[in-house]
C-alpha cells in the first residue's frame, strides 16, 4: 500500500491564491500523482499520462507497471515542469509498492517516501526520523499527519485541509480531510 498526502493551499508568491486546490490525481488504475502547486497547472500531462497507460494497456493487453509509468512521467513532466518542480508518484502493482518523485531537473528517482511543495524540508524532517519498513495504515497516517502538521506550522504557504489517497493493487482511493486531525488513526 501507498499513501500520498496533500495540503489544499496554493500561492503565488507570498499571497495565498486558494485553500481548496485539489493537487492529487490517479494517473493509473493503482497510481496517482502528486503535485506541489495546483495540478491544474499540470492537467494536459495528467490526461497525456491516463492517454499513455490506456494506449500501453491496449497494446500489451496488460497494466503497465508502476516503474514504467514513472519512466513515462519523467519523460512528460521534462519538458512541462517549471524548474525546481517536482511531484510524486505513488503507486501498487503486482511486484509491490513504489514511490518516485519526477521532476524535470532531477528525473525519476524512487524512494521509500517522499516530501515535495514549500513545506517539503519540514515535512521531511518528521518522515527521515519516523519512517519504518512494513508499517501499519494507522502507524503510516500518523506520520503523515505529523509531517503535514509540521509543514504547517513551519511553513504559511501549507494549509491545514488534507486530500489523501490510499493506492492498493486494487485501485485508488481518495478522500478530503478537513483538517489533519481528521486523517489521524
């Protein structure tokens, strides 16, 4: 299982331009995307990657994998993405769980998790100490709320309400929390 989290705020500059910016979106029947600004900025890539792995599974007659699909991104998001953005792509496949961040400067690299946006470093902080092998779906969404709540506190240009999305083999689930207390086990 993967779980990927997103703060709702967006902004431009110093000026907050929305709190209810939805920046997560399933890309795959068992993979979704996230961007650090509002993935309207990036919807043409997100319709051109649905279009790949529609095209890829028509042809092979069979899901693409999770580490194709992120080859694919980095291949879309190269020359699509302003500098210094970079998203992140979870996904479940029948070889296992991955995360990559994408990102046009950087590539695809694939980690065990990943923190991206302007509340990023202390996001990650709480991540690097609290992250574990083969952890719970309730012990995983505590630590991301942890994060998220550190972003926010750090960080103006964070917001409190929290889009989630639990990805499985099966498919993609998302959800809107309110606030991260909300997303808390």
């Amino acid at each position: 299982m993967v779980l990927l989290a997103a703060d709702t705020r967006t902004s431009r500059g110093g000026v907050v331009t929305s709190d209810e910016t939805r920046k997560l979106e399933a890309v795959h029947p068992s993979a979704a995307i996230g961007s650090p600004g509002a993935l309207g900025d990036t919807a043409s890539v997100v319709r051109e990657l649905r279009a790949e792995v529609d095209r890829y599974e028509d042809r092979h007659g069979h899901r693409m994998r999770v580490p194709t699909l992120a080859t694919v991104a980095g291949r879309k998001l190269r020359s699509r993405t302003p500098p210094g953005a970079t998203f992140v792509l979870g996904g479940v496949d029948e070889t296992g769980s991955y995360v990559f961040t994408v990102g046009g400067e950087e590539g695809v690299l694939e980690a065990d998790y990943a923190a991206e946006g302007s509340g990023r470093e202390a996001a990650a902080g709480v991540l690097d100490r609290r992250y574990e092998e083969s952890l719970s779906l309730e012990t995983t969404r505590s630590i991301v709320a942890d994060a998220l709540e550190s972003a926010v506190e750090r960080d103006a240009r964070t917001g409190p309400a929290v889009d989630l999305a639990e990805i499985r083999e099966g498919g993609v689930t998302g959800k809107r929390y309110d606030s991260i207390d909300a997303i808390r086990p």
